[in-house]
C-alpha cells in the first residue's frame, strides 16, 4: 500500500548544497495560492476589506460581534450586532478617523483587551487604508513607547484603562495627539488630556462625526499594508513585522481550498468563535478574519480569563481556538478530577478513554455510548458544541492532543506559525489523527530544511531530514518596520524568511518543529525568552558562580541549573537559593515568566574541560541539556 504523502518536493528546483529541496502542499503542488473565490463565484477575494464585503454577503442580515454587558459586577447575557449594523458602523467609524485627519497609510494605534471596537477599528482601517499597529502592555511601558514613536502614530484608540496609561506616558510621546476612547468617557479624562495638548474622544463620537460627515471608502490593494504587527522581541526593543492585505488572505485561501478538499473548516453563519486570545498578536487576528469569511459569530470574553469559562458556557462556541496552556490546564483538571474520584469513576473514565484511544488510530473520533455516558460533562466545559479546535502559539504534547480528540469528540487541528508570516505557515488536516507534527505546508508558501552543522541537523540525515525551517511565499511579510538590519538577517533576496526553528520531515512530508536554532524559545503560553539575558542577571548574585536556564515549550516556567560551590546537596540550601534568586530577579526587572521556578545546584562548574563552555567561554546549551535531562525533568516534576 503507497504511503499518504501530504507534501511534494517543488518539481525542476535546483539541488542546492546545505539544504534540502523546498517542499508543497500535495493540494497545490504547482502554484502557491494568494487568494479565494467569492461565494457567489463572480472574483477573487484579495484584501482584508474585500474579505469583510464577504462575510457581511454571507451573512445575509445574521449576527456578528457579540459582548456581555456587566451590570452591578455580574456579566449578562450576549448582545449582537449584525453583519449590516457592523458594516454600517464601521462606515461611519472610519469617516470620523478621516475627519480627524487620518490620511492613506497613516498609523493608528489600537490599545485595548479583545472587544467590538477593536474589530470595527481594525475594518474601518482596511475600509479606508490605514495602517493599524495593536499596543499591548504584557511588556512594560517601554515597548509601548518604543512602537508609538518608531510608528510616529497621532492617534491611538484605546480603552478608558489604557488611556490613562498613555496619559501616564504623554510627556515620552511627542507624536501623541489624539486619543479615541472605547466604552465611556469620564470627564475627568479629556480635562487631564487638555492639559496635556491630548484631544481626548469617545469613540461613538467619532462614528456621530463620520455619519454626518460621510467620506468614500478608499480600498486597500493587496499589496498595501494592512498592519505593522509588534512581536514580543527576544532581546531589546520589539520588532515590527509589515504585514500586507496579501499576507494575511494568502492564509485565507490556503484554508478555503483546504476545505473544498475536506481537510479544514469554513465556518458558516450556525458557527461561533470565541475571541480571548489577545487581539494584538496575529493568531486571533487570523482566527476573526477566517471566522468573517464564513460570516461566523464572534463572541467576546468578558475580559478575565479566570471568567473565560464561565462566558464559554454561556457562549456555546463551536469553534474553539487557543493555546496549549490552556488546554494543559483542562487537561491536568480533568485527569485529577478523576483521580480523586477513584473507585468506579475512574475505571469508567479510563475504560472509555482507552477504547477511544484505539479507535483514534483506526480515524475514528465518535463513540456511541462513551460519548454520551463519560465524556458529556467534560465537552459541557466547552460549552457543549465545540466541533473544532485549534491550538497554535506554541507546540502541544501528543497526549494533549488524543486528549482532546477523545474527549470533545471534536477535529482538533494543531497549526504553526510566526508573526513574520501572518500565522500562515502549516496545518495540520482534518481526519489525520497522528498527534506530534504540524502537517504540511500551508498552500500559500513553500518550505525547505536548511542545515544546522554546529548542531548536527542536516537535510541528509536518515530516516528523516532536518533542519531550519526556512519558507517562502504569499504569506511571508515585507521586513521590519524602519529595520533593515534585522530584515536582512531574516528575508534574503530570493524571498526565502528563516525561522529559527528546527524541523523534520516525516515519511507522510508533514512537518515536526524540534528544536530551536538560536538560543531562544517559546514558553507554552507563547511568551518569548532569551536565556542568555536572565542568566547575565542572575549571575551577578553573590550565590551563583554560573547558571543554565533552561525552558521546555511545552511547559510554562523556567527551571536552571545554578553552579555553586558550598553545602549544595543540601535541600535547605536549594530552596534559600531559589527564593534569594526570585527576589533578586524581580529586583532587576526581570518579568514573571522569566523567574526560575525550580532549580538544581551543582557543585560542577562548567568548562572547557567538561565540554559545557566553548573555547571563548560561551555556555554549549544544547550539551548542557543533555547533560542534566535527568535534572530538568525532576525539576519540572518537582514545581506544584
């Protein structure tokens, strides 16, 4: 029997010493798509503005953006505006933006947790071709400055929170002059940015000022730029990826002809989606603009996510897209729910949970009576009708992903992909139910394997290839805003962009992300570290001769190795040291999620000797790893 194969190499492409051949998606192995075709079938869909038009087509009057409205503390139930209502404000929304002076191409700032301004903000911008750059503040006040003035942006529109962080910070601004407030405006606010030369807005004003000043829409082209989309950076100041209409509808079509051959999903007007996952990351951006194209509802958190659940069982989505974190976190809940119930619980859930398991491999995701019997209370988390997930940002772990498959019942996708290419990079397919790879390359791009030599991955490497995932294609961005040093180490001049992730090809042509080429790594909930920074900071403690931090992908936190050389088998002394070390870290501005949770003391110190130090006295990561495997492992175990 011939092996499914999910990619091909590109015919006629040159053998080029060090990589190995690019490869495409078997659905569209001679052109890489850039666009879809309108439902009605009469053209092509190009832009985001155009893919907009497509949705509020679709939806023929049907309902859009949902949020609940809190009273006296209590979330109520959702409220909706529909398709037309949206396009209308929209409209007008973006009429008042011309009104108070924003040109073709100018940068506007979006400040604000995942709410209905948002997306109408963001589609005004596509209606009248204007660049917007989302703020986000998990990285401190200096990033927020840092994009506002390298953009040069006048006006930011923003919750009445975030504006008074932007008020906090006006005297580092000097472009800052207009800010547009989402929800109410207190009075207080615009007298503060009166004296402050800030004009200072509510956001329903604007849309008043475009209803009575009506402007023509002006349509972005493909190649315009539809957004500057700031990544989190790895060490310094962040970078802003351009990212064009093209960039984003490339990934588009790549899904829709998936779901003409039954290997993704279109949404439809019966789906909803719940949008939590920050808005300012191109993830959820993706996510809104596959559900527009369906004319799907989108339905907003409440803004906690320790309440996300809550709005989940009010919600019912049926579309459920988001990170391993949180699906560890439903995962670890239940599997420990069940072992406190013990006794015949247990064996239920774990009988069930078996026979599912074995029909996985057989394609199979249904169960008649386990479906109903055992897992009903669990996919009740999700509301009840979730019929697919999508998990991305980081990688999942293979039981995670069986995990959710056995108990949702549902087609659980895992995609990968980076802001450089709009998220637009591989998915996996519907109906392949092996957990652990990240399926083909997405129909808009190509991707090729190109050798790492000091870490011993080569495109030659039996059974399977490896390398750095380097890509091409519709997806990939134009470079870094006012950056072309660090476009240059990214983009080369045939167009090929490198990850900085190592991958390899299986025997089906789906790609496995293994390892990280830099040093530098995801945290499972998606955040950026660079090792080497907290480990210049935390060697300067009085404690600590050297440290190895180290971070799995698939784990939240950071444990470290601490090479110290007095009394360290002793346990009184690992635990003084780790919360010495936390202190001291915090101290030294070092952010949350980059505070050793764990470590191992050592009385080793690393050298050129024991091979953990090069020659020029640089940490060797990848043997250090190998070295303490054992170790990391029982730190990991060991964090509660």
């Amino acid at each position: 029997m011939a092996t499914q194969m999910y990619s091909i190499e590109v015919a006629g492409s040159p053998h080029i010493p060090g990589e190995g051949k690019p490869r495409r998606s078997i659905l569209s192995p001679d052109k890489l798509v850039q666009s879809y075709q309108s439902f009605k079938g009469d053209n092509g869909v190009t832009t985001l503005y155009e893919n907009f038009l497509e949705g509020v087509q679709r939806s023929e009057g049907g309902e859009f953006l949902g949020h609940r409205p809190i009273v006296d503390n209590v979330a109520q139930p959702y409220e909706w505006l529909s398709y037309t209502r949206v396009q209308e404000r929209v409209a007008n929304f973006g009429a008042g933006l011309v009104q108070l002076g924003l040109k073709v191409d100018s940068n506007f700032g979006i400040f604000s947790i995942n709410r209905p301004e948002w997306t109408m903000s963001e589609l005004a911008g596509y209606m009248y071709n204007f660049t917007s750059v989302p703020l986000y503040d998990t990285l401190g006040v200096s990033a927020i400055e840092y994009i506002v003035n390298q953009t040069e942006m006048d006006t930011i529109i923003a919750s009445a929170d975030k504006a008074s962080i932007l008020l906090n910070l006006k005297s580092t601004l000097p472009t800052l002059k207009n800010i547009v407030v989402m929800g109410s405006l207190d009075d207080a606010l615009v007298v503060e940015g009166k004296e402050m030369d800030i004009h200072i807005v509510a956001w329903t004003d604007i849309e008043r000022d475009g209803f009575n000043n009506p402007a023509p829409a002006n349509p972005p082209t493909p190649d315009d730029v539809a957004t500057i989309c700031y990544t989190s950076g790895t060490t310094g100041t962040p970078k802003g990826a351009i990212l064009t209409h093209k960039n984003f509808v490339a990934g588009l079509g790549s899904f829709h002809i998936m779901a003409k051959h039954q290997k993704f999903f279109i949404p439809s007007t019966a789906d909803t989606h719940i949008s939590y996952l920050p808005l300012a990351h191109v993830f959820e951006r993706l996510s809104q603009a596959v559900m527009i194209s369906g004319a799907a509802r989108i339905g907003y958190y409440q803004g906690d996510t320790l309440k996300l659940l809550d709005d989940v069982a009010v919600l019912q989505p049926t579309i459920f897209v988001s990170v391993p974190r949180l699906f560890n976190r439903i995962y670890d809940k239940v599997l420990a729910g069940v072992k406190a119930k013990g006794g015949l619980a247990a064996f239920l859930f774990n009988r069930a949970f078996e026979a599912k398991k074995a029909n996985l491999k057989r394609g199979i995701l249904e169960h008649a009576i386990w479906d109903r019997l055992v897992f009903g209370a669990i996919r009740a988390r999700l509301g009840g009708k979730v019929k697919h997930i999508v998990s991305g940002s980081a990688p999942i772990a293979p039981d995670v992903m069986d995990f959710l498959r056995i108990c949702f019942s549902a087609d659980v996708y895992e995609g990968y992909g980076q802001t450089e290419q709009a998220a637009g990079l591989c998915m996996s397919y519907r109906g392949d139910l092996t957990s652990g790879q990240v399926g083909p390359p997405q129909l808009c791009v190509e991707v090729k394997l190109r050798d790492v030599p000091d870490m011993h991955y080569t495109s030659q490497d039996k059974p399977r290839p490896r390398g750095e995932i380097m890509l091409r294609g519709h997806s990939v961005f134009k470079g870094y805003y006012k950056a072309p040093k660090q476009t240059e180490e990214t983009l080369d001049a045939q167009g090929w962009a490198s990850t900085g992730d190592v991958g390899e090809w299986d025997e089906h042509g789906r790609l496995v992300v293994i390892d990280r080429v830099k040093n530098i790594f995801k945290l499972a909930q998606g955040e950026y570290i660079a090792p080497e920074k907290i480990e210049a900071v935390l060697a300067k403690h009085y404690l600590v001769a050297q440290v190895f931090v180290y971070g799995d992908s698939l784990q939240a936190t950071l444990v470290g190795v601490v090479s110290y050389e007095e009394l360290c088998a002793h346990p009184a002394v690992k635990e003084t040291l780790i919360e010495e070390l936390k202190e001291f870290g915090r101290e030294n501005d070092l952010k949350g999620f980059e505070i050793l949770k764990n470590i191992h003391v050592t009385a080793e110190q690393f050298s050129i000797e024991n091979d953990l130090l090069t020659p020029t006295f640089k940490l060797k990561r990848h043997t250090a790893k190998e070295k303490y495997l054992a170790e990391i492992e029982q730190m990991y175990n060991g964090i509660h």
